[in-house]
C-alpha cells in the first residue's frame, strides 16, 4: 500500500476537504498513474451530497481523470510509464457476465466496479476516485489518449463524453435525422458537439438565454429555450431523437411532445426525484422513453479516437482543487461553460 492524497467528502452535507487514504501497490496488471488532471462531473456532486442516498462515506469523486503512467505490474502488456492514459466512471467488473462479454461493461450483472463508491475487489474499504494524486487500476479499464487533442480539454471525455457518444450511437445517430440535445452543461455541450459532428440537424433546448449563442457556436443549428411554452409548442411531433442531459427535476412530457412518430428520447441526466411521465404523449405516437448509463470501455476508446481524428475537446475551466466547492455551487446555479477541470497539481502535497 502507498499513501495518496485528496479530497473528499465525510459526509452528505460537508464541504470537501484535504483527505489522505491508501492505494494498493500495482499488481501484475496494474498501472500506476500521476493524476494531472480530473472533470467535475454533476454526479459527483449528486454522490457528495449522497443525492442518490447510496454514497458510502468518505468519498472521494471524480471519474474524469488523465494523467501520465508511472509504473506498470509485470504482466501488462497496454501500458508502459510516460503513456498519455485515461480513467473513466468505472474501474472493474465481473469480465464473464454475457453484458461484459458484450463489451457493455457498465451493465455488468455482478455490478461493474465504479470508480469511487464501490466495494474494493479485496472486500476491504470501496473505491476512490480522482480528486487525488494517483490511482492504480487494472489496464484493460485505462484508455489511451490520442496525442493531438489538449490534455485538461481530454479529461470530461471520459465521462461526459461517453455518456452522450453512447447513446447517440445506439440510437444510430447521423445525417437527415432532427435530434434534440436538453440541458447545456458538461454532458449537454458535448451531446451537441457529436450530434453535429455525426450529421445530423441539431437544435438546442436551455432553460439559459445566455447560452444561446455558445450553442450555436458550439455547431447546433437552432437553438429553442425551454421556458417559453409557445416556442416549445411550435417543436411538436417533430423530433426522431432527443438526448436529455438535465441534472434537475423538470417536465419531461415537454420533450416527449417534441418527438415525431416512432421517436425516442434518451434520458442521461439523473435527478434525484423521479419523473411522472404520461403515458398518453408515449402511446399517441408510438413514442420511446429510454435511458443509457455511461459506455463500455471499448466504445469509450473508440469515442477517444473519434475526438483525436475530428480534433473534439471540452470547453473547460481550470479551477484550483481548492475552489471546488465554490465551483459545486455554480455547477448548480448551471453557470459553468462547459465542465470544470482540476488542475491536480495544485492539490497540497500533505493532507
Ligand atoms: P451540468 O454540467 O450541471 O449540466 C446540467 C444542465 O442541466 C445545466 O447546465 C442546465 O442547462 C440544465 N438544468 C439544470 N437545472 C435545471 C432545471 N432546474 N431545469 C431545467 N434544466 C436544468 O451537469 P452534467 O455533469 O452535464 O450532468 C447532467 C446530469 O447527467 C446529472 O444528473 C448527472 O448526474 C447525470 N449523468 C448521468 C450519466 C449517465 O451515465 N447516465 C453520466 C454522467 C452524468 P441549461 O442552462 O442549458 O438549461
Ligand atoms: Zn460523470
Ligand atoms: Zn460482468
């Protein structure tokens, strides 16, 4: 075991604050990684403040992590030290089940091993994540990233990237489709990115008039907001795909009415509450209500290479590791163009 240090929440209404814990030391098939850099993702504030009343206490967030390896264990064969890697929101899983098997890691039956605030393999302590100095992992749940793309731009792809590049796969997005991407924050503004760069006609839903014009330079072709009823009424039956990307409880008939025949919306955001649904907007025009969880490893590579080969990043903002709670409020208060990043070397060398 080695000692690291980081940031953690002790409990559901603490602020985050320096924390020191232990690694395991690389086994045979680990790789040892100098975290530089970790995305704040809405979730992790949802898990902090145990929003989703399953956070094991203390956590330490963070599933948006690059950095560089350090060491390897002497069977791994991917990795080797000064290797530009990636760690997404998962970290294990059961490598067996027909859904791992499937390459759909995160639909693991046994569970997939997350990040942080899952159980550790060994049975002792859960998982950690990467508002911290290092992290060991397994190497086939580290991901390579491609030497063009700017490395703090890189991190959010990791989650929010994979979680939007995911579904709008599935969902077999691409040229002559009207696809709807709700909520413009870290998972919303790459939704957008991919939905465009994959070809199909892209109109912006936000609650948030200032973002107006960043949606459209960020490629969507309309831009429609939220709150004005008559605008969202004039966007009836028209849509064969919406993405839902909001980290609130909000009106989700609003959308289903959007969709055309035989469409489908895909919820990736994950408010606390549940969301009624009525069931006359799904059944009238045959609609589908879905929702996606994050991607697989594999398809997490593959969305990594697609952003190499089209030069695709993140928008983000630097921020010190000690500025994250401030920055949890205004992740809040949706004031944050586009995803906040940790420069992790301003994390303090003890705790
Ligand atoms: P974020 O950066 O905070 O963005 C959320 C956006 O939702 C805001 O920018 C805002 O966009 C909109 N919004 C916020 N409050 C709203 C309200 N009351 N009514 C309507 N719209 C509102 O969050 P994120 O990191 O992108 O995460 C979004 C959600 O996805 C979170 O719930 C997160 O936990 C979840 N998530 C799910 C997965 C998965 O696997 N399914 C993976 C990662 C994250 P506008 O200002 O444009 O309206
Ligand atoms: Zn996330
Ligand atoms: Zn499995």
């Amino acid at each position: 075991m080695f000692t690291c240090t980081g940031y953690a929440a002790t409990a559901a209404d603490a602020r985050l604050a320096p924390f020191t814990f232990e690694r395991r030391d690389p086994g045979p098939t680990d790789v040892q990684i100098d975290i530089h850099y970790c995305g704040v993702c809405h979730s992790d504030l949802h898990q902090a403040r145990n929003e989703w009343r399953n956070t094991v206490f203390p956590c330490v967030p963070g599933h948006e992590i690059v950095g560089i390896v350090r060491a390897v264990g002497a069977e791994v064969t991917k990795y080797s030290a000064g290797d530009r890697v990636g760690v997404g929101c998962m970290v294990d899983s059961c490598r067996e089940c027909p859904s791992c098997k499937a390459g759909l890691e995160q639909y693991c039956e046994p569970g997939a091993r997350f990040t942080y605030n899952s159980p550790e393999a060994d049975g002792k302590g859960h998982t950690f994540g990467g508002y911290s100095r290092q992290i060991v992992v397994d190497q086939d749940f580290v991901l390579r990233v491609p030497d063009s793309i700017d490395f703090a731009a890189a991190a959010p792809l990791l989650c929010a990237g994979v979680t939007t590049w995911s579904p709008l796969r599935r969902w077999k997005v691409g040229p002559g489709q009207k696809v709807g991407i709700v909520g413009l924050g870290g998972l919303g503004h790459m939704g957008v990115k991919f939905a465009v760069a994959l070809g199909a006609e892209v109109t912006l839903f936000t609650t948030s008039e200032s973002k107006v014009a960043d949606g459209k330079r960020l490629g969507a072709h309309r831009v429609v907001i939220s709150r004005d009823s008559a605008a969202m009424a004039a966007e009836a039956d028209s849509f064969d795909f919406i993405l839902d990307a909001v980290s609130a409880n909000h009106d989700i008939n609003a959308y289903l009415a959007c969709l055309k025949l035989d469409g489908t919306l895909v919820q990736v955001g994950a408010p606390e509450d549940p969301l009624p649904v009525s069931v006359f907007g799904l059944l009238m025009k045959r609609r589908s209500f879905a929702g996606s969880l994050i991607g697989g490893i594999g398809e997490t590579q593959e969305m990594l290479d697609f952003c190499g080969e089209h030069g695709i990043t993140c928008d983000v903002e630097m921020i010190r590791m000690d500025e994250i709670n401030e920055a949890y409020e205004r992740m809040l208060k949706s004031d944050v163009k586009y995803r906040f990043v940790i420069d992790m070397a301003t994390l303090p060398e003890a705790a």
